[in-house]
C-alpha cells in the first residue's frame, strides 16, 4: 500500500441519505489520496427519525418472538430503496432478500445466521455495498478480513490479511462495526465500533493519515451543554485524549485511537458538512507551549469511602487489603487519593451502593479505623494538558478560580505523568467549578 493513503471513516449522520453520500464522493474526489472508506449505517435524518440499526435488532427481536418483524425490516428496506433510488444505481434486492429469509429462518425455529450481532452488522454491510457501487469502488467484506481471537480481542492476523485486499488501483469501501470470530460468526465491535475499524484499516493499510468524518468540526475544550460555546481543540496528543475520555469527555472512544496510535497514524476529526474546516488533529507529540491545558471534562455519581488509622504507612500490605475488600465485591476504584495516616477510595456510587454496607463492615471489622467517612454525590473534574509539567503556576491558578467561584475542593490527585490535575467537588458544584476551570484556561 503506498504511504500516500489517507483512510477516511464516515460516520451514520455522514451518510443518512443520498445528499450526504454526494457529500462524501465530493470530499473523496477532492484529494487522490483518499482511497479508502469505512462506513457506517445510515444514521439519524431528522431527531425523530429512527436508526437503521434500532430497526434491524427490533426486526431481530420480533423474529426471534416468532411476532411479525415485517412491519421494521420494511422501513429498512425502504430507507436503502430511497438511498438507491436518489442516487440512480441499482437497489439491493439480493441482499435485503437474504436477510429476510434469514429472519424467517429465525421465526420458525430453524438454523439461521441470524444471530444479534449478524443483524446488527447488516447496516453497515448494506450500506458499504451501496455505496461501493455508487463510487464504482471495490466493496471489502469486513467478515472476509477482520477477525477476533480468544477473549475477543482483534487478531492480529486482520492486519495483514486487510492489506492484501486493499492492494491495489481504485478505491475500497470497507463496512465499520464488525467482523468474524474464531467460530465463524459475524462479530460486532463495542459502541464506536466503526470508529475503531477505521483506525484498523488505517494501521492495515500503513495510512499516513486516518480522517474521521462526522457531523462536528472537531473537538471541543469542554462540555458544550455546560458552557456557552467552548473553544475547539485544535491538537491534541493520544494520551491527552484517553485522560479526556477516561474523565467523562464525549470524545474518540478509546478502543478507536489504540491501533492508530500504535502506528503512529495521526487522526484528524473533520466536519462532512463543513469539509473546509480544520477539525482536531490527534497526533502521538504536540508543542504543549502553544497550549498548556487542551480540555477540561468530568463526571458526576461518585462516593468516596475514607478512613483513617494511625501508623498505617508502616503496616505492610495496608493499601492492598484495603483494595482486596472492594476486588471482593468487584467494585473498581476511579482514584486513590492517600495520606500518612489516612487513604480515600472513590467508586461510581451505582456500582458501589448496593454493596456498600458489607464494604464498610469489613474495613471495621479488619483494620479498626479510628475513622470511617463515607461521602456521597461528589464529582470528579480532570484538567488536562501536556504542558502542565512544564507551566509554573497552573494548579495555583486553578485552585484560585474554584475558590472564586465558591467552589470548595474535597480532594485532589494528579497523576504521575503530571498531565492532569483531578478534583473533587459536591456534585451540586459540579456545573459551576466546570465553567470557572473553563473560563480561567480557555486562552492558555
């Protein structure tokens, strides 16, 4: 594969219909470079309108109730017939016929190839197809060359059986969201799963650039629904991503940056609607001088349990049979923060409630804490950014903007990396310590 391949990925909005399909071609057209997509199902027309892939598993519960599943798989059918028929290349009546008799298969009781991630994969599948012929582009089954091992995980024989059949004049089109596992049936990836499937074409494919289009100009410094119009993110690099997701951002999902940034493939987010916009860049290394704090994100719903015992930095083994108790009740830890004589573990309150009563029997009966302190309702803030490390003055000015804001601080932790600075606020503060971070960073 030449090294002048840039992998475009689009997403269910980028192709909702036959304008936005145009769309997609223009944008094709307009740089020889782009020679290989990765689409998704037809997404969301209008807000009311219904996915296609909702009305495929709808389908597929109905069939699998022995009920009558015509009534969705007919409005799918439908959307493909309208898409075809705008864009004046055949419809798919083989392959919308099969799945049909798929489902009957399932309705009556008989072996089909009907299972849920079969049709739920069948957007994507049917989509590709379209639009491949639409492009007059070679159509990829990804069931033909994405493959998952044991535990599910991507074998990495799906790299170079990928390249092989990217090889090659013209341009490929390659279905998002699947592929096939160790036993032979269709597989589907975890939600953005067609995001992830275009960074594996782009690692396959040895893509200098891998460009995932949707319907924003990028990314956003901080949550749109809480602040007025933030700043995009112009560059940022793979580790201060995972941190803005891991920390409740609605960002690239983390599945989707791995293959990519193994490779050192950049990503770029860009607009279809509006391609002339320069979009985010992902990239493995940044000037962090030109920006030291990239985004600020959080998460609400948390509980931290504190407890305090004397002399417990020299008990060996302390902080692990402390954790132990919460392994027990598979409860996992978000942070940790800790002191000489004192250490707080925060959870997500929904997984921790129900067993929060016998964690804290255990803690007393075990280590008879001269304290025990459970806090409910906190949320948690990252301010993330490479050139924290390298900025004198930043969590001083954070700490005076929350304090201005009248905002008090439960906890703080950074991580070792020194890329972010996590805070505890009462869930109450949450909106109000957002916008204060926001508005004291928005220009660094």
């Amino acid at each position: 594969m030449s090294n002048e391949t840039i992998v475009c990925k689009f997403g269910g909005t980028s192709v909702a219909d036959a304008n936005q399909i145009r769309k997609v071609a223009a944008i094709i057209e307009s740089d020889p470079r782009r020679k290989i997509l990765v689409v998704s199902a037809p997404g969301k027309r209008f807000s009311d309108d219904a996915k296609v892939t909702d009305l495929l598993l709808t389908s597929w519960h109905l069939a699998g109730q022995k009920l009558d599943f015509s009534e969705p798989l007919q409005l799918v059918s439908d959307r493909y017939h309208k898409i075809a028929d705008d864009l004046q290349v055949d419809r798919l009546q083989v392959p919308l016929q099969e799945m049909r008799d798929e489902l009957e298969k399932l309705s009556k009781g008989k072996k089909s190839l009907a299972t849920r991630d079969w049709m739920a994969a069948r957007g994507e599948y049917l989509h590709a197809f379209l639009i491949a012929r639409f492009l007059k582009a070679t159509f990829v089954g990804a069931g033909e060359c994405i493959f998952f091992g044991d535990e599910d995980k991507l074998d990495p024989c799906t790299y170079e059986i990928l390249a092989e059949r990217l090889a090659g004049e013209g341009i490929f089109v390659v279905p998002g969201f699947y592929g096939r596992d160790k036993n032979g049936e269709i597989k589907t990836f975890p939600r953005g799963g067609s995001d992830i499937t275009g960074a594996v074409v782009a690692r396959a494919a040895k893509a200098t650039l891998y460009e995932n289009w949707s319907d924003v100009s990028g990314l956003l410094m901080t949550d749109p629904r809480i602040v007025d119009n933030p700043n995009p993110i112009s560059e940022v690099t793979y580790r201060e991503l995972r941190e803005l997701s891991y920390s409740g951002a609605n960002v690239f999902q983390e599945e989707a940056i791995f293959p990519a940034a193994q490779a050192g493939i950049p990503i770029v987010i860009k607009n279809t609607n509006a391609p002339q916009d320069p979009g985010t860049r992902i990239v493995a290394t940044r000037d962090a001088s030109k920006s030291t704090v990239v985004g600020i994100a959080g998460r609400t719903g948390f509980t931290s349990v504190t407890l305090e015992k004397e002399m417990m930095n020299q008990q060996y083994g302390f902080v692990r049979r402390v954790l132990e108790i919460f392994e027990t009740h598979q409860i996992s830890f978000e942070h940790m923060p800790t002191a000489i004589d004192s250490m707080s573990v925060i959870a997500a309150h929904e997984s921790l409630e129900p067993h929060l009563e016998a964690i804290l029997e255990e803690i007393q009966r075990s280590f008879e804490p001269e304290r025990l302190e459970v806090t409910e309702h906190l949320a948690l803030i990252a301010t993330v950014g490479e050139g924290m490390a390298y900025r004198v003055g930043i969590a001083g000015r954070l700490f005076d903007a929350l304090s201005k804001a009248e905002v008090n601080v439960r906890m703080i932790t950074q991580g070792s990396s020194e890329i972010n600075i996590i805070v505890a606020v009462d869930g109450k503060d949450y909106e109000t310590a957002l916008r204060a971070i926001y508005e004291e960073f928005a220009d660094v």
